[in-house]
C-alpha cells in the first residue's frame, strides 16, 4: 500500500477525532500492507501510552445535547415495559431499513440498527417462534406474509438445530437438564471485525474475499463446498453494506440539494422583495385603515397618516401599485376630514 493510501485510511479511521491528532500520519509497513491483517497492522504501529489521563475532556455541548435525546428515549422505553417501538413487517437485513439518527443535526457518529432511535427489530432466519413470542409479549403480532414465508418456505436456524438433535438430547432440554444450547441463540453468535472496513475499505475486503473463493477448488469436499458458500456469501455480505452506504450517500446529498435550493429560494425570495417591495403597500393600506380606526374612537391619527403616505407612495412602484393608490386615495380622504373639520372649528369659534 502506498503511502497516499496509508495517509487517507488513517483519516478515513480517525476523521472524527479531535482536530489536534496527526491527520496525516504515515503508518509503518508490515504483512497488513500486503494482505488483509488488522492484528499486524495494530502490533507494527502501535505505540504504548503510559501517561495519566489527565488529556481527557469531558462532553461538550453537542454530545450534551445528543445524549439527551438518547435519555429521553430510554425514559419512554422503560415506562413501554422495555420496548419503544417495534417494526413487526420488516425483515431485518444490512439494507432492510433507512439510514436512522438520533438527532441529526448534531450527530458526527451515525448509524442506528434500525430507522429510528431504540425501535427493534425482527429477526426470523434465528427462529420464527422466537419473533413470535417477543412480539407478541409487547402487544403485536408478526406480520402475517413473514409469518407465512418463514413458517413454509425459509427454514431457521431453530428448525436445523432442532432437526440435528436426537431424541436424547430434545428429552435433557426439555427437562432443563442441558441450557445454553444452540437453538437458544436464534441469530448466533457471529462477532464481526469492523475495524478492517475503516482499515482497508470495503472494495479492498471484496477483492480479497474473491480471490479466497478462487482458490477454494476441487476436491469439492462437504467442508469445501460449505466453505465456498460461506465465502459466497460474506461477498454477498460486503456488497450490501456498500450498497448501503451508496443509498445514505445518495440520501444525504440530496437532503443537502434540499437544503441548498431552500436556501437559494429564500435568497431569491429576499432579492425578489428588494426589487418589488411589494409589503410596503401592504403596510401603506394597514396604516390608512388605523388611522381611520383612531378617527372613529376620538382620537386623532397623528402617527398613521404620515406613515401611510409614505409607504404608500413607495409602493407606486411595486406590483402592487393598485393597492398603494388605495391607501394614497383613503388616507387623503382623510386629511381633507381632517382640515375641513379644522376649518369649520376656526369658523365656528
């Protein structure tokens, strides 16, 4: 691997690190640049810290934040007897559900198992039974096309374990005399080394997973050919988590697109308001209207007439005209009231 390559995996591994870290550290090379070794790759560059932990530092206000979304949720899902949501239609898979948050403004860490913060979901190939049971204890039932489908056409990881005990060993289960079995674990025990997508990428992880299926050949041993579909599907595996992570790319570029035209349409909202400042008439209108309001009550308008002329007069040019000639025309009614009644009382006295 060279050392461009070596400089943008550390950066892809540690790009939500503090800022102070060595961004562009050139790792030493080892077996792990030539095949896929993360254990080699962590024993050639690792270095030892035997400094006290006083470079720690606590959450700042956006873990906070994130954190408190999080507490809340647990809250609810305590006081919903442990479960906050369930997806009882989905099948769980790699792609099976959108990308998820828990708040995502302010997330720099993503990923949630699910389409929503603490929402579970079904997982059948362990055992249909077992799904069954757990929705049903909270209130809903399997949806009845997985229920179908798994029932007659997949078969589980219980139903082969349950096929490969003998009557012998069924009787000590049941019993309880042997716990811990097989069929207990529904989904398996399968712990994945995720350090190496960060490490090598996932392109790199598939390349190297075909060539071990094309050197898995004849003889076409039981071993081999369980061997060779296992491969099969750890690529099929891959392939998938790739093609999640397109579908999150491609959907937060297009939540960026959004956000982009919204902020161009408020822009050209802005500009439009600036070249046809249409709400001056508005106004102009609103002010004549008081100012008639504050005559009838006994007042006089001292404040309103000026302002509706004005603006009134600044609307003439605005698409607006016809209402800014309004407001001029009602609020110079107004004024002729108003200098007429002043007349009359100067007669009068």
């Amino acid at each position: 691997m060279h050392s461009s390559q070596k400089r943008s995996t550390f950066a892809a591994l540690n790009h939500l690190n503090n800022d102070s870290m060595e961004m562009n550290k050139v790792f030493k090379d080892g077996l792990w640049s030539k095949e896929i070794n993360v254990s080699d790759f962590v024993y050639t560059n690792i270095t030892p810290y035997e400094g006290d932990a006083s470079f720690l530092a606590g959450p700042t206000e956006r873990t906070k934040k994130v954190w408190n979304e999080c507490l809340k949720a647990l809250e609810e899902e305590r006081a919903n007897n442990g479960v906050r949501s369930l997806d009882n239609v989905t099948v769980s898979t790699i792609t099976s559900h959108k990308a998820g948050y828990i708040d995502r403004e302010n997330e720099l860490i993503v990923g949630l198992q699910t389409d929503e913060l603490l929402r579970r979901a079904i997982k059948p190939y362990g055992g249909i039974k077992v799904v069954e049971k757990a929705c049903h204890e909270n209130g809903v039932e399997v949806d009845e096309k997985v229920k179908d489908i798994f029932t007659h056409y997949r078969k589980t990881h219980n139903d082969g374990v349950f096929d490969a005990y003998t009557e012998e060993i069924r009787s000590f289960r049941s019993l309880g005399f042997l716990t811990g079995l097989p069929d207990n674990y529904a989904r398996g025990r399968i712990i994945g080394d995720y350090r190496r997508l960060a490490l090598y990428g996932i392109d790199r992880l598939i390349e190297a997973k075909q060539e071990d299926l094309r050197n898995i050949t004849s003889p076409m041993t039981d071993a081999r050919i369980r061997l060779r579909e296992e491969v099969a599907e750890q690529i099929k595996a891959l392939k998938e988590i790739k093609e999640k992570e397109r579908i999150k790319a491609e959907n937060e570029a297009k939540r960026n697109l959004e956000k982009e035209l919204h902020k161009q349409r408020m822009e050209e909202l802005k500009q439009a308001r600036r070249a046809d400042p249409v709400y001056l008439a508005w106004i102009s209108l609103g002010c004549s209207i008081l100012a008639w309001i504050t005559l009838v009550t006994g007042f006089l308008p001292i404040i309103f007439i000026p302002a509706a002329l004005i603006t009134g007069i600044k609307a003439l040019k605005t698409s607006k005209k016809n209402v800014a000639i309004a407001s001029i025309i009602t609020t110079g009614v107004l004024v002729l009231i108003l200098i007429a009644f002043g007349i009359l009382g100067s007669i009068l006295a």
